[in-house]
C-alpha cells in the first residue's frame, strides 16, 4: 500500500476528480422522468398485489390447517 506523504495534494486531486465526475451527469428530460414514475409506481402495485395475495392465501391455509 503507498503511503501518502502530502495529504493536502491528495484531497485536492480527489476535488478536481469529484467535480469532473459531477459535471458529466446529464438530468433526466421530463419525458424520461414520467417513465421512470409510471414504472415504478407500476411496479409497486404489483408487489402490493403479490404480497397481499399470499396474505389472505396463508392466512387460510393456516386457518384450514389450525382452524
């Protein structure tokens, strides 16, 4: 492992490389945006379909099996 013998030198390097890095990000255009909603928000209720779903299955399977 190399040690770092100017630590000043060091966090300025990482700085400039952060910044570089954030001025490479592009935002999103509203299009791209109200996809990203539409999926994800269809995404959730499919979850919420599937967890409700084996809710109410186990929960009478176990009242069959218990009853």
């Amino acid at each position: 492992m190399k040690t770092i013998t100017k630590p000043f030198i060091a966090i300025g390097r990482f700085t400039r490389q952060t910044i570089d890095e954030i001025r490479k990000v592009v935002t999103p255009s509203v299009r791209e945006w109200a996809g990203w909603i539409v999926g994800v928000f269809a995404f959730v209720l499919l979850l919420m379909a599937l967890v409700t779903g084996m809710d109410f299955g186990l929960g009478k399977l176990v009242l069959h099996i218990f009853g």
